[in-house]
C-alpha cells in the first residue's frame, strides 16, 4: 500500500470514529434529556402532576394525613418520600411540598401548611423541622379511589415498593391549578382556571365532544391567577387555547385617591408570579432615575400598608404629578404590568406532547372515563365474590345439621362440604369459619338482604360498563360535586382592548344621567331619576357625598350614550365616552378625574359639553373665558380628542375656560353671557369667525373692575333664562328683554342689589316643562320645577328658590326633563 493510499485510509477511520462519537453523545443525551421530561420537569396530561409531586401527595395519604388529621412535621413527610420513592434530595422535595401549600402559588393548594410557608415577598419558608403539613379536602380528592385499582403502580427506584404511575384525580387539577417546570430542551408554562368555569366547560364538552374551542370559550374565560390582578389583552386568550401557546398581559389592580393628604395611587393586586417587595423597590429605583436626570418623578413616598386584610402599596404622589404619565411609566418600567407565556407542553400516552384547550380537556375525560370504568370493574369482582360467598353460607344454613355433622366428623370438611350440599371451595372455606351465632334466624334474613343489595350493585356496575353515556354521567356528576365542595368567584378581570368597544357600546342600556365633578376631582354620574321634585324654597337632599372642605363646581345633564368633552383651566380638551364613568348612588364620592384624564400640572376641569355621537360633530365649539374671550372652533377639530388632551384655546396666565357652547354653522345663532356682578350681553355667533384649535380667541364683552364671566347660553325665544345667585336667589327673565348688542360692548344689567341676593352663579336656558336641579357647596341638591319660579323683569333680584344652610351657598345648577320626575316617583 502507497503512502497516499495508508493516508486516505487513516483519514477515513478518523472521520468513522468522529461520527461514532458523535452519534453517542447525540443518543446519550437525547435519553438524558426525556428522562428529565418524563421523570421530573413535565406534567401528566391525566393529573397535572410532575413526579415529585405525586409522591409527596402518595406519601401523605400512605401516612395517613388526611383533612381532619393533625399535622405532621414536614421533615417526616420529606424523608418518607425520599426514602421510598424520590431519591433526589430532600431540598427539591420539600420546595415542592412548599409550593403545594402556598395559595399565593396554587389557585387551590394541594397542601395545608402550618408555619411559616414562605410570603408573597419571596420570603423563604422556614426550614422542614419546623413546619408541619398535612392534606387539605381537596388534595384527598386527588387520591378518591386508589385502593380500587383505578390506576397502574409501578416499581420505586430500587424495586422494593410500588406507586402509582398518575393519580385517579376528580379535580381536573393541570388547568385547574396549572404548572410551570423547564426540563432539557422542552418548558411548560400552563396558567391556573376559576374551578367553576372548568367545570362548565367540561360539561359542555361531555355533552357536546365535536364542539370548538370558540364554544368552550364561553364557559372557561381564561386565566384566573390567585393573585388576581386584570388580564388586559384578553383578546389573545382564544387563540392562545388553540395552539397551546400564546402570552397575556396581566396588569396590576390599582385606584386613585384623593385624601386631606394629597392624591395617592393605590395597589391592591398585582400580577401573578411578581414580588410584592420587588416592585416597590422598582418604583423606588424609577424615582431615583427621574431624580438623577433631574426631573420630577411625581412620586412622594412609597410605602406597604399589607396586612392580613390583604395587599396595599401606597404610592403618595405630589401635588403637581402628573397622574396618567406617572401610570403609564409604572406599568412600562416595573412588574406592576408583566406577561405570562403560555406553552401547554405535558406527557400524554407516556410522551412530551404540545395540546391545545380541548385536547387537554379530553385527556382528563377519558382518564375519568378509564378511572370509572376500573371502580366499577373492582366493584364488581368485589361484589360478586362477596354474593358468591353469601350464596354458600345461606345454603349451609338450611342444611346446618349436615353441616355441623361434616364439621365434626369429616378428615377434610372443606371437600366433604363441597360434595355433599354442591359448594365452591371459596364458599365452604367460608362456612367453616362462621361462628354459630351467625347461623340465627336473624343472620339469616341479614344475609338474604345483603344478597339482595350485592345482586342490585351487581347489575348497577354492568349497565355502567356496558354503557358509555352512563359514564361520561358519572363524570358531570362528579364535576358537580367538586364545584359545589371547592368553587369560587374568578379573581383576575379580564378585559379586552379597542375590539371590543363597539360590542360594549351595543351593551349599554341608554338613560338619562347627570355628571357632577367636585373643587378635588371627584367624578359620578347618577341616574337623573334620583332627584325628585320639590317646592320652590326648599332645602333639598344630600345631593353628593363629599368631603368638609371639597364642594361641587360642575354638573351636567346628559346621556350614557353620549360623548364627553372637558374643558380645562389650561385650555385643553378631552373627551371620553359617559358611559365610562362609574354610576354611582347620590350617597357615594365617586371617583377621582385621574382615573378617567391624564390632566397635567395644576389643570382643573371648567366645562363640559355633552356631545352627541349623532350629528353633533357638524357642529362649532364656543369657548368663553373668565376674563371675556370668545373662539369659535368646528368640533371636528376635536374629534381625535382622547383622555391625554389636545389644545382648545391659547390663554393668558392670568384667564381660564369658565364656559363652552355648541352652535350651529348656518343659521347665526345669538349667545348671551352672563357676568358675576349682574351684566349680560346678548349678539350673534356670527360675529365671532370660526378659529383653529391654537388661536386666543376675541373679545366677548368688556368687563368691570373684579367681575368676571359665569355662563354663556343660547338663545331660544321659546325658552325663558333662569339666573340663580349665591345666596339661593333665583327668577326667569324671557330672552326678549335683552336686544343684540355689537359683541365686546359692556351690556346690560340683568340684576340689582348684588350685595344682598349674592353674586350669579349660574345662568340657564328653560321652558316651563322642565325642571332644574341646584346644587350647593355642602353638597345638597333641590330638583325644582320651573314652573314654580317667577318670571320676572330684567333688572329685578329674583326670590328665595333654595333656603341654604348656615355657610352653604348655591354653586351651580343644571336643566332636566319634566318626565324624568314621573320615573322616579
């Protein structure tokens, strides 16, 4: 052999030992790695259980640990299942058994612990010699039937014991409690279910096996973590159950306060699997970035108020924070919004499988199925066997002297029996172990009833097993029982994005409502049949809850259906569906406008306008100002107008929104404004052109030393201007006592004798069928119909329309429809 010819050859021994080696390790580790899978890190699609949980749960009810047992100490229930049946340490053993007990974990704990089990701080549990555990119900019913051969034992590590290879579960316990583990080259990641809503849906599935996942979808919602919490892209759910894999989004469950002490934004829930501890050491870091860059974090103290009422982190924000912004950087750099991935991976028929919703709902049927079919085959051996023995022991009672005769005398009874009265040897064994007393006449009509009763459960067990309806019955009973023993309420919310919306607007049932804001914030909207009508100087009724010092500034009467706008001290606008707004009874404070706008620095609501979704937006939005600008801008400008903001007028420092109207483009309408200290001035919208949304506006009316302007309103000769002062004044004047006059003149005086009847606080267009609602600083309310006050010259001071309370003052007031009394009463 040449030179070059022993080369070609070494080479290619080289080249075969390297693909040995290689495909060695390729097989080595692929065995390795479904070890791992099926041995440890993966569930069973039957019981939803890895290994080592089975185990400790085998374990516990092999000692006996039952519900209504006293605990053991957890380090005897550790060494029992390392010492039988899972040799891989007593620290993976009694995490596992840790995780089972915490209900912070488990959506329904398999484990009841006692002591320290560890927190939702990620506080560790105490060592084993210290805690004690035992099985709660529920962890009994993932045993029910085992002594009955419903499941296959297998051999412990070393031989010397069996165990079950899957529980005979009656909770479906893989989605009922989900599971998480990483194994070699394969995770699983399935998310816990309300019990209830698995329930429902296997029913469904049991009656109908050929439905969708749409379908089940119905009754099983999605996701229902035990730390609550709001899963906000629920729109992701449906297809995530169809694939088997997918990702929510679960946000934090929080509310805006406003107290004595400031406005605090209150945490009460927070995603699953997320440290209390670490995100409030989050927000502290995201303060201190925003003061290291030298801006304002808005944020003023950060504190846990958690007790055993349950969560709350207090995060105390100062006065010129910007809420919404605030909110937003939270959700986006902290824990208090984080996903979830789903990836359904289990062993299913002894293999690592990816299953959807319904495959994993039909592997927990038909080991149901498999489970009932197994009893009631044990049942039934059991039965017959003891019916056999039975048969035997009757027919040696009514031939007892022969009996007793064979007893006596015979070399082997037992064969002698079996010749002479025609027994099975099971059955004369049995007859020579009976003792005299049971061959009475009163053990004897026992054992024909029990005969009777064996034969019942006999033919119970073979219409069972010889019809597949009467199981999958069996099954939805079962599921029945388990609802009723360990349901509850679904914990996290799940809400959908801009998807949905229309489907929620079709939902609405339209009424008529009235939205009141107070000097903090406070935002309701009642059903405008609470306030019923009274006599003209009435006191009123407690018209709002508010606080001693917070008082009303803005009400509004309008519809759930309709749009809001806001218009700010600042010049903004922004606009939100009313239906939004929590309804709220006359007795409650609502809830804060930071929960609803994203508001900046020092901003308060001034106006608002209801628009309505049909036709309003061919309309113009009038703007006045305190200090007597006007603008007129096409309410198209605004209709991308969201919760964040866009400008509606350029101010001066020193001016601020007090009013806004809707006017028609065609024909010119008049306006009239009303001022503090008693003037008015009435001219047409015409005189005002249409503007941009960033213009400043023309003068409306040249205003005297410290007045300002209330209202604006237009004009309507079929309707009359009601005008209330400060101190509960109020009269209806017709529109033609006032001429139109060139825009930017001085006016006309409307009232006298300010000092006495008070400075206007608010002027409104009427007709005689309707009624008005005033409102007063301490919060009460009077509904009173216009019919009942005067109508009454220009220049006049009006009469007496609310009797006020001593330091009480008139604040506002709003129109509503005559018949919106009659609903009421």
């Amino acid at each position: 052999m040449s030179e070059k010819d022993e080369f070609i050859k070494n080479n290619n021994d080289e080249k075969l030992q390297d693909k040995r080696f290689v495909d060695e390790l390729k097989t080595s580790y692929l065995l390795y790695s479904m070890s791992v899978i099926v041995s440890r890190a993966i569930p069973d699609a039957r019981d939803g259980l890895k290994p080592v949980q089975r185990r400790i749960l085998y374990s516990m009810s092999e000692l006996g640990l039952k519900h209504n047992s006293s605990f053991k100490k957890s380090a005897r229930i550790v060494g029992e299942v390392m010492g039988k049946y899972h040799p891989h340490g007593d620290s993976s053993i009694y995490e596992a058994l840790v995780r089972m007990a915490q209900p912070f974990s488990m959506r329904y704990p398999l484990v009841d612990g006692q002591g320290n089990f560890g927190s939702i701080d990620r506080d560790p549990a105490a060592a084993m010699r210290y805690t004690e555990a035992r099985m709660p119900e529920a962890g009994e019913y993932m045993l029910k039937d085992i002594e009955k051969n419903t499941v296959d034992f297998v051999d412990n590590f070393d031989g010397s014991l069996k165990q079950p290879s899957v529980l005979p579960t009656r909770l479906p316990n893989l989605l009922m409690n989900g599971v998480s583990g990483i194994a070699v080259g394969m995770a699983t990641n399935i998310p816990p279910h309300n019990l209830n809503e698995l329930v429902e849906g296997f029913k469904h599935l049991i009656k109908n096996p050929d439905c969708t996942i749409d379908e089940i979808n119905k009754f099983i919602k999605g996701p229902d973590f035990p730390t609550g919490g709001i899963i906000v892209d629920g729109e992701r759910i449906n297809e995530m159950y169809k694939k088997g894999r997918g990702k929510v989004t679960i946000r934090s469950k929080y509310e805006i306060i406003e107290n004595k002490k400031g406005t605090a934004i209150v945490v009460t829930e927070i995603p699953y699997g997320v440290s209390k501890v670490d995100i409030i050491e989050q927000i502290v870091q995201y303060a201190i970035r925003k003061k290291e860059a030298k801006k304002e974090s808005g944020i003023r103290d950060v504190r846990d108020e958690s007790d055993k009422q349950g969560m709350r982190i207090v995060i105390e924000l100062k006065r010129n924070a910007n809420i919404k912004k605030l909110i937003n950087d939270l959700l986006k750099y902290t824990s208090m919004q984080s996903s979830f991935s789903v990836q359904m991976n289990v062993i299913n028929n002894e293999k690592p499988a990816l299953m959807n919703l319904k495959e994993l709902m039909n592997a927990f049927i038909e080991h149901r199925i498999n489970v009932i079919t197994r009893r009631t085959e044990f049942d039934l051996i059991k039965a017959k066997k003891r019916a056999h023995i039975v048969e035997g022991v009757i027919k040696a009672i009514q031939g007892i002297d022969t009996v007793i005769d064979i007893i006596r005398n015979a070399e082997d009874p037992i064969l002698e029996l079996q010749e002479t009265i025609n027994v099975s040897e099971e059955q004369s064994k049995a007859i020579t172990e009976m003792k005299l007393i049971s061959l009475s006449k009163l053990e004897t009509t026992k054992l024909t009833d029990e005969l009777k009763d064996l034969n019942v459960k006999i033919d119970d067990c073979n219409n069972i097993l010889n019809n597949e309806n009467k199981k999958l019955e069996i099954v939805s009973e079962e599921l029945d029982e388990i609802k009723t023993k360990f349901g509850d309420d679904r914990r996290t919310e799940i809400m959908k994005y801009s998807s949905d919306l229309k489907k929620a607007e079709e939902l609405i049932v339209d009424e008529d409502i009235i939205v009141i804001l107070t000097k903090w914030g406070y935002l309701k909207a009642i059903p405008a049949n609470e306030y019923k009508v009274q006599g003209r100087g009435g006191k009123g009724v407690k018209g709002l809850k508010i606080a001693e010092s917070d008082n009303i500034i803005e009400t509004l009467y309008t519809n759930r259906l309709s749009k809001l706008m806001f218009i700010t001290s600042a010049g903004k606008a922004y606009q939100m569906p009313a239906y939004e707004i929590d309804m709220s009874q006359k007795t409650t404070k609502g809830k804060h406008i930071a929960n609803y706008l994203g508001l900046t620095d020092g901003e308060t609501i001034k106006t608002m306008i209801a628009v309505s979704l049909d036709g309003d937006y061919d309309k113009n939005v009038m703007i006045f100002t305190k200090l007597g600008k006007v603008k007129k801008t096409s309410l198209r400008d605004f209709a991308n107008a969201r919760t964040t903001g866009v400008r509606a007028i350029n101010l001066n420092e020193s001016d601020c929104v007090v009013d806004a109207l809707l006017v028609y483009n065609t024909p010119s309408e008049d306006v009239l404004i009303i001022t503090k200290k008693g003037m008015a001035l009435r001219f047409e919208d015409s005189q005002v052109r249409t503007m941009g949304r960033g213009a400043a506006g023309v003068n409306s009316i040249k205003l005297k030393k410290n007045d300002e302007v209330i209202n604006a309103v237009k004009i309507s000769e079929d309707k009359k201007l009601i005008i209330l002062t400060k101190f509960g004044y109020g009269k209806r004047t017709q529109f033609s006592n006032y001429r139109t006059q060139t825009r930017g003149g001085l006016g006309l005086k409307t009232v006298r004798d300010i000092s006495k009847i008070g400075e206007i606080v608010s002027a409104i267009a009427v007709d005689d069928s309707e009624d008005i609602i005033c409102f007063t600083k301490l919060g009460k309310a009077i509904r009173v119909s216009v019919s009942q006050i005067t109508v009454l010259k220009r220049v006049t001071q009006g009469v007496i329309t609310v009797r006020l309370s001593d330091n009480d003052e008139v604040v506002g007031s709003i129109v509503v429809k005559e018949e919106e009394e009659d609903s009421s009463n």
